[in-house]
C-alpha cells in the first residue's frame, strides 16, 4: 500500500512513523526541510526507512504515486488546507485521487471543500484523537466520506488505529464531512470530562481539604472499577507529581486554560441545532472564565475574592456523582451527533462512533459499553441520580464553582420532572404576542383563554 502525507508536525511524524512500520510504502513532505530530516532520522532509527520517502517539493511527491494517489494532509485547520488542495491540483492530481483532511478542520469547510474540490479530485475527512502518542501507536480514526476512495487505504488505516476486543478503531461513520463533526463533539466531550473531573478535584481539595496526593488516590480507587477512563488515569498521575522540593505540580501551574476552537465549535453547533448539550457548553464557557483578565470586558468581569466554605461529602456519593455526570456528557454528544446526522443527512453510526472511541482517543472509558445502552441504563441509575442532587447541593454550599456538575444536575432534571416551561410560554405572548401551545395541542393566544383588562406597562 502507498500513500502520501503532506505535514511533518508532531500528529503528522508519529502517524508516519505509524505508517510506515505497519507496512506501508509512504511518501512525504513538509514545508519544512527540518521536519523531513527528523522523520528520517527517527525511521532509521527504528529500521523503518526503506519504506519512507521524503520529498522536497508537493509535485515530487505527486509524480512518486501510483494513480490513484491517497494523499492524506496533517495541516493546521483554515485557508491552509485549500492553499495545498489547490496546489496539489496544480501539481497533477486527478478525479480519483483521494485527499483526506486529517486535522482538525471546521466540518463546514469539510462540506465547501467537498463540493468545491469535485471535478478535481475525491475531498474526504477524518477526525484523529489521541496525540501525538495515539498517533504513533495507535489512535482512535473517525473517517467519512468519498464512499469509493476509501475501500482502496480502509485495511491499512485498520491496522494502525487502536484496537479493543481485536476490533479496529478505525471507522467511517458517515457521510460527507461527519467525521470531522464526530471528531469535533469527541473534543466537546472531551472538554466536559476534563473540567468535570477538575471540579472532583475542586471539591476534595478546596471544599474538603484534602492533598493531591489524597485525591490522587481516591482517583486510583475509582479506576478500580467501572470508571476507569484514561483522562481521570493521567488526572491521578498530575496529582501525584511534585518537585525536588516536595510541592505539587499542580500548585506551580496558572489557572487559565488555554483552548483550539473545536469546544467553541461544538456549543455553536449545538445552539444552531437547537439541541441541549449543557454539560459541554458549560465546560467551554469555565475556560473562557478563567481568561476573564485578558479580556476587554476585564473591569466588567472582575469582583471581589470571597471567602469559601468546608463541607463534608461522602466519597462514595461523590464516585456516584460523578460516574452519573460523564455518562450524560457522552449523551449529550451522542444526542448532538444523532441530531445533526438527521439534518444533515449523514446516516452517521453511533455504534461505530462508540468503537472508535474505545481506544487510542481520549475519552476512552471503560464504561462505553454503559453509554452504548443508552437513556434506558441511565434510567437504572437511582442512586447514582440521587447523588448527584445531594453532591451538586453541597458542593454550592462551600461557595466554590462547579459548573459542569450542576450542568449536568440540571440537564438531567429538566429532562425527569416538571417544568417551568408553561411560564415562559406565557410571558413571551404576554409581551410579543408569540402565540401558545395549550395541553391538547392547540395554538391561541392568552386573550384567547383570559380576559384581560389591561395588560402591564
């Protein structure tokens, strides 16, 4: 199998190295000859380099491929992508040369480009988690698109994603740029996992007084079991390191966090679909609070530091809390995908979506199998949602920010007890005369069921 890889940068050299040791004969190029010689140098390395060949120039390596060419590109999002499109088209690609957006580009551009690029040659997509260490040994591949181009490369890509259970996760999930939108909600996921378990630590810390070391290992204890995720793993390994001079690691390091667009993306889509995803939005918008500094609005944003309070929470509530609020993260990513394969016309699979995401991605878990099973299992979880009531309530208590957990509370009980919704329905034709839906599904006004002398001015 030959394929080609336009991009040297830490993703594109692992996925290389990935490559080429998997069996495949890989042509590559960079801009930068820097990056080219590092490549080579690690290949030899490893007695890989007979199969790798570095090129100086994009229509070298277009005259190097066999018709019809894979050429994958590993570059950063934006104009950059259609800048080396239109030079390889300019380079000799053809209509059934394949040319595969593996970063992190915006699904939208994925959906111009398609269209844009198809008298020139076959524009697909693929989403790739894992960092440069997935990359390079095994990452989790969510391809889409390009229906006939992807049969050709499909067994190579199998071999070098991650495996679990000896299934591949590598998958094409759906139509014309899903994978990018499926990669894009992996990272909103992703981003309500990272600050929910932040919000763990926020509590035991903070609220309970307890040492990152302490904390370190409460999280060992809960990977014991179901709630074994690589992310809470890596979380208890930060928690555990410290200096020559015994202080934490996580004591040295500021507290604003720094963010690549796919998170913003993800609550943007959201809103434009009109579907709930609180847990991922709220994760985005802790990000952009602990920036508020550098911000125009910094005055604005700025109050006075108050004082917090202790509390005493039990750990196995906590475990329960928690265990509760990632599963309805992933639920509410599956329900964003499900909804914009449905307006988009996709026919993205979530069962494929769930495989690729088992291993070599970042949000791999071991509780998948629980997700895979839907609203029904969550609806099982009767102590787990009493826990997490009673933990979101004290944990605002001690006066402390936890937004994904209460997110998470709160998407979870609008969506199981009554609501408030028949007021706002009123307000809204009140004021604008928006019309409301009644119980029998009839559509009035309120003058229409009331009398109303005059209203409020």
């Amino acid at each position: 199998m030959q394929v080609a890889l336009v991009g040297l940068g830490v993703m594109g050299k692992n996925l290389a190295l990935n490559l080429i040791e998997k069996g495949v004969t890989l042509v590559a190029y960079d801009k930068n000859p820097d990056a080219g010689e590092d490549l080579l140098r690690l290949a030899k390395s490893e007695s890989t380099a007979e199969r790798l060949h570095i090129v100086s120039d994009i229509g070298d390596m277009v005259r190097r491929l066999q018709a019809p060419r894979s050429i994958l590109l590993l570059v950063p999002a934006g104009e950059l992508v259609d800048r080396v499109c239109l030079e390889l088209v300019e380079a000799g690609v053809e209509i059934n040369d394949m040319i595969i957006d593996c970063g992190n580009s915006n699904y939208k551009d994925g959906i111009s480009r398609k269209l844009k690029y198809q008298n020139k040659f076959e524009f697909a997509t693929m989403g790739i988690s894992g960092g440069a260490e997935g990359a390079r040994h095994g990452p989790a591949m969510m391809a889409s698109g390009s229906e006939g181009g992807w049969e050709r490369i499909e067994p190579s890509f199998e071999k070098i994603a991650a495996s679990f259970n000896n299934e591949s996760c590598f998958a094409r999930v759906g139509h014309s740029a899903s994978g990018h939108f499926v990669k894009m909600v992996h990272n909103g996921i992703e981003y309500s996992l990272m600050q929910l378990i932040a919000e763990m630590y926020q509590l035991l810390r903070e609220g309970c007084g307890k040492s990152p070391k302490e904390i370190a290992d409460i999280f060992d204890t809960w990977s014991e079991g179901e709630l074994q995720s690589y992310l809470l793993s890596i979380s208890s390994h930060i928690l555990k390191l410290e200096t020559n001079d015994n202080e934490a690691l996580v004591d040295l390091i500021d507290n604003r966090v720094g963010a690549k667009g796919t998170g913003l993306w993800t609550a943007q889509n959201a809103l434009e679909l009109g579907i709930a995803v609180p847990s991922l939005v709220a994760a985005v918008q802790a990000r952009h609070l602990t920036n508020t500094k550098e911000t125009h609005a910094a005055k604005e944003m700025t109050y006075a530091v108050k004082k917090t309070a202790k509390v005493k929470v039990d750990l196995e509530e906590l475990k329960q809390a928690f265990h509760l609020a990632s599963l309805l993260a992933y639920r509410q990513g599956l329900a964003l995908i499900k909804g914009a394969s449905r307006s988009h016309q996709w026919k993205v699979d979530l069962a494929k979506t769930l495989q690729t995401w088992r291993a070599g991605c970042i949000i791999r878990a071991d509780y998948l199998d629980q997700i895979a099973q839907g609203v029904e299992f969550v609806d099982t979880l009767t102590s787990e949602s009493d826990a997490l009531r009673k933990v979101s309530g004290l944990a605002i208590t001690s006066g402390l920010a936890f937004p994904v957990l209460t997110a998470s509370q709160t998407y979870l009980a609008t969506l199981t007890t009554p609501s408030n919704g028949h007021l706002v329905q009123a307000q809204r034709d009140y004021f604008g005369e928006h019309g409301i839906k009644t119980h029998n599904d009839g559509i009035c006004h309120l003058t229409d069921l009331v009398d109303i002398d005059a209203k409020v001015r």
